[in-house]
C-alpha cells in the first residue's frame, strides 16, 4: 500500500511540474494542475497516516 502511494505522489508532483512547465496558460492548465496537487495531497496524506508511530 505505501508502494502504491509513493508512487501516486510521484506521480502527482511530477505532473504538475509538467502541467506548469509544458502546458499554456487558461483554464486547462489549472484544472490540470488542481488534479495534480490533489493527488499529491491525497498521497501524502496517506502516508502520514500509515506511518508507525514512535512513543
């Protein structure tokens, strides 16, 4: 499950490194690069939670 969730947050910052770098200006690129920051926030989030606590 971590696998899979350090992926969607590579996956989520490296698009939208690519949305801000490679698509134009508008409407298109922030929706696009909306998603990608949520599925960066969703994956992080995910692993904050799943992460072993420490006392």
């Amino acid at each position: 499950m971590k696998a899979l969730l350090w992926l969607l947050l590579a996956v989520g910052l490296m698009g939208n490194v690519f949305v801000n770098t490679m698509v134009g200006d508008g409407v298109k690129q922030i929706l696009l690069s909306v998603a990608c920051g949520v599925v960066a926030l969703a994956a992080a989030t995910g692993l904050w939670l799943s992460r072993e606590r420490r006392a």
